[in-house]
C-alpha cells in the first residue's frame, strides 16, 4: 500500500471512529418503536431453522414475514439474534459497525476529487464525512436497529461508488462493486438510486471514468441487475403503500405528483437546519399545481438543475452533490407511495450529496468556509447528542414526538399503551380516543378502546368497536381475533 493509500484510510479510520463516538451514550438505551415487532415479539427471527428460508428467498413472497423483501436485513437479525439475544447493545454495535464503515466510505470516495482540498490538506472531504457521520438525522437509522435497512444499502451503494468512481477500473474492482451493489437492493428499495449517482459522477469528473467500452458494459450490467429487481419486487405485490388499505398517512392519486417537489424542499431544510425532529411527521399533502408549495418547490428543482448545468465544470464536487441529493431522492420522493411520506431515515443516503453542496457553497468563502464548516459539524454533534437522548426510550421518544407533532396520532396511540402498562386506564383511553379522532384509519386506537372495554367488562361495547374496526378493514387479523374472543366471553361460539 503505498504512503498516500496509508494516509488516507488513516483519516478515513480516525473519522469512522469520531463518527460513532456520540452513540456510546445511546449503546444501553431500551428497544423501542419498530423494534418491538421487527425484533423481540418477531417469531420468525427467533427460530434459527427459519434462516434457510431467508438465504434461499423463499420470503420473497411472503408477506407474512417482516421485511422479507429485504433478505440482507433480516438476514443481519438472524446474526444478531445468535449473538445477543435480545441484548440491546448488542444490536447497536451492528448498526455501529455499519455507520462506521459507511463514514469511511465517504471519506475514501471524496479524498481524492478535484475540490476536496484546502491548502494542499483535504479538510473539505474531512468536513463533509463529520458532517455525515456526526448529522442527527442519521440518529434514527443509527439508533434503532428496526431501521437497519438504510444504513445496509448505504453501505453498498457507497462500496460500487468507492469501486467504479475512478479511472482505472479493473475486473476484481467491477465485480465488487456489482456485487455490492446487488446486495445494497436486498436491504433496501432505494439503492436503485446509486447507479444514477454513479453516472453522475462520471460525468462530474471525467478523470474519474473508466474506458468508454468498460463503462458502458458496467452500466448495461447495472441496469440489467436493477431490471430484474424492480420486476421481482413488483411481482411481491406489496412495495410500500401500492394497493394496501389506506393509512391515512400515505400520499394518494394525484398528491403523489404535486407533493414530491415541496417534499424535497423540506427534506434540504431539514438537512440544513436538523432542528425540532420527530419520529413521525405529519403534513397536508399538495393537492393540486395552484398551491403554492408545488410552485416552491418547482422553483427549487429548478435553481438546483439551473446550479449543477453552471458549477459542473468549474466546481464539479458540488454539482456531484446537487445531482447526488436529487437522485437519493427520487426513491423516497413518494412517486411510488410510502406508508409513512417522511422520516428522518430516508435522508441518510441523501446526506453526502446534500453536505458536498454546503461545502461547495462554503469552499468559496476559503478560510471563513473552513471555519463555518467547523461550526456546521459542531452544531450537528451537539444536536445529535441531545437528540439520542430522545430514543432513550418509548415514552421519551413519543413525548418528544408530541412535542413536535402535537396532532400525531402514532403518538397519542403509544403513549396510551405505555399508560395502559402502568395501570392508568383512564388516561389510556383519553389518549386513545384521541388518536382514533386524529386518524381514524389507523384502527390501532380503535382496537385498543375495544380491549379496554372488553377488560372492564363491557363487552357489548368491545363488540361494537371491533365490528366498527372490520367494517373499515375487513383483513384486519387483530382485531377479527379479538371480536372472536369477545363473542365467545359472550357465549356466542355460532
């Protein structure tokens, strides 16, 4: 290895280790949100001969298994789960382990780029991988291993960037990088999204291009793995939101076009400013090209595409970014609906993109951009800091949730569980009731207003309530077995 190779993975190291530093404090916080059902009541997990049937990818298929689509993830639990147990901190030195690898990825793929260096030294590459590594809307794919996915396909989709972005690429090189990338789609839909990044930055930095004739045998190879992906995605039947009973969180018909532009709009305002975060957003969709935000948003997209056609040539690490933050993009953009519109998860792959853009911008002040640089990460620690202590637990990170999102029905319907845990029946059912006028096509609150009826005995009332329930999701499993428990406390087995 020679002496430049040596001090840049010496930096890249030292940086992955600064990167996950800040998450010691979060190694003995309790499980909480997803990672109730996707890890400690998740039965298929806990039974080792069930591994089998991920490597083979016959839960392809299977709805019934969570995550199933996403064979690398639950593949990764499997791990875990005969590690661990159900050891908290044990499943967070994964996550540790992959934020880590990822910052190094980032700092490796930049070090070497034209305008990655300030007076010989590359404190623009350093300042955009602790941007990364240190930024709190990473805190939720970091965090809560239920979320693991994001930093999985990351982590692929970075090792084919790391491969091919350059200009001697040899056979191993490309095989690597496919094969990361293969295995960056089974942990998530959105890695579809690199190969496009990739493209971009050929063209950002043609001395980072391989030969004409390799290229374009890397990219019909790319494009065939994606192909045959997207073709066995949709053949599962159920990508996200497309054809499941409505949520009354995801974007439906048209809001699915009008609403995307604003949505990046504030998916970079987040980036910028990462303040007032929440486990669960909630928002009224753009229903037509009069609102203004679809006008802002329109005007947005435009200046980005207008910035990346003027700084290609002159300042190509940030048009890299402004196509990198756009293409990220597109996957959670809801074209495709998603059953939750917004989460502070689907910004991680976008932010190298979006931080190459800041130090751009910034690059041009010189020193003052270093030493504003210096400042932006600062504050990013900080906030990351105090943002973990938000997922110390399920009642810090709902009531956190409500003070952002006062109107967030997830919220009220978890913090009337945690009441109902500790015997306050009465504030339960308030926080229920509330959830169930919030949204009322989430039948989770309604359910639980049927059991508390059902526990003090008012089964008629319990009847009521579920049959309600089924009445707007008829294939709701819970609730039938429940109104099945109900009729026969009732004597009613017919």
């Amino acid at each position: 290895m020679s002496d430049k190779a040596r001090f840049r993975w010496g930096w890249g190291v030292a940086l992955a280790v600064l990167a996950v530093l800040p998450y010691g404090r979060g190694l003995n916080h309790a499980l909480v949100y997803d990672d109730h059902g996707v890890l400690v009541e998740n039965e298929f997990i806990a039974r080792p001969s069930n591994a089998w049937r991920v490597a083979t990818f016959r839960t392809w298929m299977d709805p019934s298994v969570v995550d199933g689509q996403r064979p690398l993830v639950v593949a990764s639990y499997f791990a875990d789960r005969w590690a661990w147990g159900l050891w908290p901190p044990g499943y967070r030195l994964t996550n540790l382990l992959l934020h880590g690898a990822n910052t190094l990825l980032v700092f490796a793929i930049l070090y070497g780029l034209p305008g990655m260096r300030f007076r010989g030294k590359p404190w623009p590459a350093v300042l955009v991988t602790l941007g990364f590594g240190w930024h709190p809307l990473a805190v939720e794919a970091v965090q809560s291993p239920a979320f693991r996915e994001d930093t999985l396909a990351t982590l692929g989709g970075l090792v084919l960037l790391a491969t091919l972005l350059r200009p001697a690429v040899t056979g191993r090189n490309a095989a690597l990088g496919i094969v990361a990338y293969a295995f960056a789609l089974l942990a998530k839909e959105s890695a579809v999204a690199f190969p496009c990044i990739l493209v971009a930055g050929w063209w950002c930095f043609p001395e980072c291009r391989p030969a004409a004739p390799f290229r374009r045998r890397l990219v019909v190879a790319l494009a065939l793995i994606t192909a045959v992906y997207l073709g066995a995605l949709f053949a599962r039947g159920d990508v996200q939101a497309v054809g499941a009973a409505w949520n009354g969180h995801a974007l439906r018909g048209m809001e699915r076009i009008w609403t995307p532009p604003w949505l990046l709009y504030h998916v970079q305002q987040t980036m910028l400013v990462p303040l007032s975060l929440s486990v669960d957003y909630r928002f009224n969709p753009v229903t037509g090209p009069g609102d203004p935000r679809f006008v802002a948003g329109l005007f947005i997209i435009g200046i980005m595409a207008t910035a990346f056609a003027l700084t290609r040539a002159r300042y190509p690490a940030l048009a890299w970014g402004l196509a990198w933050t756009i293409i990220a993009y597109a996957p959670v953009s809801n074209l495709v609906p998603l059953l939750n519109p917004v989460a502070d998860r689907y910004a991680y792959s976008l932010l190298p993109g979006f931080l190459l853009v800041v130090a751009g911008v910034l690059g041009v002040l010189r020193l003052r951009g270093v030493l504003a640089g210096l400042l932006l990460v600062g504050a990013y620690l900080g906030l990351t800091v105090n943002r973990l202590e938000d997922w110390r637990d399920d009642r810090a990170l709902w009531e956190a949730a409500l003070r952002v999102e006062p109107d967030s029905a997830r919220a009220h319907t978890w913090l009337g569980l945690l009441e109902k845990a500790e015997g306050n029946r009465e504030a339960a059912r308030t926080f229920f009731q509330r959830a169930e006028t919030l949204n009322p096509h989430d039948v989770s609150a309604a359910v639980n207003l049927a059991v508390l009826a059902g526990e003090d005995g008012d089964l008629v009332e319990a009847e009521r309530i579920l049959r309600a329930v089924l009445d707007r999701r008829p294939d709701h499993a819970i609730a039938r077995k429940n109104l099945e428990l109900c009729l026969e406390l009732q004597t009613r087995r017919e």
